[in-house]
C-alpha cells in the first residue's frame, strides 16, 4: 500500500440525463441546460438504463415516454425497481397531453411532467425546482453521516460501513487493518488552553487525516471526543504500522499557536477469526490503551499486545 496522498476536489455540477429518441429534442434540452448542468444523453429506454448503471449517476432523468421499443413508462418503471437507481428523480417530457397519461407518468414514479412543445423557461424552472431537492437531500443525508466539527465521517457512518468492509475483506481473503487515534493529554489542554484550541486541535488532526491520508482504500474517521479512527483496505498489519507511526510523527510536526500535540494510536488487522468489526474494533482499542500505559506518543500493533 502506497503512502496516502492529497487529492482536491473541484466543485461538479448536477448532471442530467436527457433521454429521447429525436436528436433535435435533446439539442434543445441540453441547449437549455448545459451552462448549469453536466449533460448526458442516451437515445432509448435500454441507452438509459446502461447509463444510470455505471458509476457516474445522473442526479435527474429527462424522459421521453414516446420511444420505439421500450417506451419511457417502461423504462421509469425499471429505475424505480432497483434499489440502486430509484431514488434519482425522472421528469416525463412528452408531446401526448392526456390526463391519462399524466396520471399513469407520476404512478410509475415520476416526480413531474413537461408537455411539448418545450418551453425553456418552463424546463429550467422544473429541473432547477427538482435539483434544489436533490442537493437538499445529500446535504441532510452528509450532515448525518458526517461529524460536524472536523468534516471527517462519524461513529454512526463507521459502524454501517465497517461491518460491509469487514464480511468483503473476509469473504475475498483481503486484508483489513484499523488504526485508533487517541490525542494525548487532550482533557489537559482544554483545562490549561480553553476549549476553543481544544477545538482546533480537533480541526487540524481532522484535516490532516481527511486530507494528507484520503484515497479509496482510506476512511477516516472522528469516533468520538478525542478519539479518531482510520480505516485501511487491502493494507497487512505492517502497513497499517508504518502508516500510524508516520501520522504520530505528522501531528506532533504539526504544533499549533507553538503547542506539542501527541498521540497514541493502536494498530489492529482483521484476522479469519473475526465474526464482525467489533471484535477488530477492540482489539485495536487494546493495543491503544497499551500505547497509553507504555507512555503515550507512540504507537502499539495488536501483535504486540498478544506477546
């Protein structure tokens, strides 16, 4: 496993999908759409579904239900039957005005309904209406998942995610390793510094382990007060050793408004043995409390524990 590095994220626009079978239609949708939207196409109900099955989901469906083959009632039906595609909001866009229609378009799963000809002014008000509730939505959904101090995952996000990781990892023979952080002393450095520096401290432990140490293989994560956690995919006990000692070395560089800040931090990795992530859990939570006994700032493997 190779030293996590840096990564910035640039701000992406919602994307789009526009489905329908007439390309003039789709040049005058994206017409009306691409300054504020990413904007992708397909040109079928099948198109579609291929599309919203890959990895970059669209965050709104435009659909047209007249199409050869597979109309879009069909297609609006598939989407809302897999778990994977049934939240993302589809709006009809369809030259037909029955009421029939209309009523069949929202009973299928449809959150609104455009009649043809298109009026851009229309079109954008409804998408715009509809992406402010998509974005809504994964804001409340980030803000429960997220600890809102330092930005870093929490303790609710962990133990949903852990357990997924922890039956994959075993099931696929991969290795697993958790790292437990613990700020040394920090109960002292409230009472002697006030809670405000408390605070920051917790701010840049959180950004230098959700910043310096983010790649797909790394989760971190505030597990509550002081205490953090780093999740590592695909990384042996001797991986996760060397990367612990190299985040001890780098928060205690650190030194904020000229304070030495340290940590402990236990090391542990999934073994055949283990039925869940509580049992791997704790056996880093041990190896931690060995760091702490031994003198703090330092850090102590489940291997030596064990010996």
């Amino acid at each position: 496993m190779s030293e996590p590095e840096v990564i910035e994220e640039d701000e992406v626009k919602p994307c789009i999908l526009v489905v329908d079978d007439t390309p003039a239609n789709i040049q005058v949708l994206a017409l009306v759409l691409k300054d504020k939207y990413r904007i992708k196409v397909a040109t079928s109900g099948p198109h579609c579904l291929e599309q919203v099955r890959g990895t970059d989901k669209p965050d709104l469906i435009l659909l047209d239900i007249m199409m050869p083959g597979m109309d879009g009632f069909e297609v609006c039906e598939e989407l809302k039957a897999d778990p994977s595609t049934s939240k993302i909001p589809v709006i009809f866009i369809t030259g037909r005005q029955d009421t029939h229609d209309e009523q069949k378009g929202f009973e299928v799963g449809a959150v609104d309904y455009i009649t043809k000809p298109i009026r851009p002014v229309i079109v954008a008000a409804r998408v715009k209406t509809h992406i402010t509730i998509v974005q809504q939505q994964k804001e409340l959904k980030s803000m429960a998942l997220h600890d809102q101090l330092t930005g870093l995952y929490n303790r609710h996000f962990l133990i949903e995610m852990a357990e997924q990781k922890v039956a994959s990892a075993l099931r696929h023979k991969d290795d697993l390793s958790i790292l437990m952080v613990d700020i040394d002393h920090f109960k002292n450095i409230n009472d002697t510094h006030g809670h405000q520096m408390g605070d920051t401290i917790l701010q840049l432990v959180g950004r230098l382990l959700g910043n310096k140490y983010r790649k797909d293989d790394v989760v971190s994560v505030r597990f509550g007060g002081e205490e953090f956690v780093v999740l590592l995919n695909r990384c042996d006990l001797e991986q996760a050793t060397i990367c612990a000692e190299k985040i001890r070395q780098d928060i205690e560089d650190l030194k904020p408004e000229g304070l030495t800040v340290t940590v402990s931090i236990g090391t542990a990795s999934l073994k055949p043995s283990d039925n869940d992530f509580t049992t791997l859990l704790q056996r880093a939570d041990d190896a931690l409390y060995q760091a702490k006994d031994l003198g703090r700032n330092r850090v102590v493997s489940d291997s030596d524990t064990a010996s």
